[in-house]
C-alpha cells in the first residue's frame, strides 16, 4: 500500500530470505503491541530490533476475525530499513496491506490502532 508518507520515508532494504541468519529468540529491542481483551493473543504487535550492522529489522503479527498472520523477528525475512521510524512506518504498511482483505470489527481496530503508530 502505497501513500505520499512513503516517500517521506527511506525504502526498505529488501534482502533475500536466507534461513540460515534466523530469528531474534532473545529480547527484541522494541514491541508494540495492540492487547486482546480476553484471548492470551495480541491482536496485533509489532516487534522493531537493530541489526548488528545497524540496519532495523521488523515484523507484523495480527489475529483478526478467526484468522491472522505472522512471523518472529530476525535477519532471516530480508526485512530492514535505515532507521527505526522508517521500519515503523514499513511495518505499518505491511500490517494495513495484510488486512486489506479483512473487512471486519477485529481488522478495523486493528488498522485504526496501527494508523495511530504513524
């Protein structure tokens, strides 16, 4: 999902999934999340961590309306940008793309929470 804020923002630094580099088991630096009221699952999180190379790493994990998606954190996915807001801002992007086909209560609490990160 592209908008006028992406340009504002630094692209992404895609690199190829590679196994091998794997995922962040330990503490992530910063997790953002949007609580369940009753389930033990977030309905949304987002998970930010510096690379040892000073790249920012994220991920998007979301349960919406009897389904979801998600992923743990780490070099492995590709996934990194230049700066901490920048992999905020495409996280948020990830997430509001990923629920583009969600059109109930859960997704929308779920979108307007994310806009609210922006």
């Amino acid at each position: 999902m592209t908008d006028l804020l992406d340009l504002m923002r630094e692209p992404p630094v895609k690199r190829p999934i590679f196994d091998a580099l794997g995922v962040i088991h330990g503490d992530v630096d910063e997790t953002l999340r949007l609580e369940h009221p009753r389930m033990a699952w977030d309905r949304a999180r987002i998970e930010l961590h510096r690379h040892v190379d000073g790249l920012w790493m994220w991920s998007v994990s979301f349960h919406a309306d009897g389904g979801g998606s998600g992923y743990r954190i780490g070099p492995k996915w590709g996934r990194f940008a230049k700066s901490r807001d920048d992999a905020l801002h495409w996280a948020i992007d990830e997430l509001l793309t990923r629920l583009d086909r969600c059109e109930r209560k859960d997704a929308e609490l779920i979108r307007a929470w994310a806009r609210g990160l922006a």
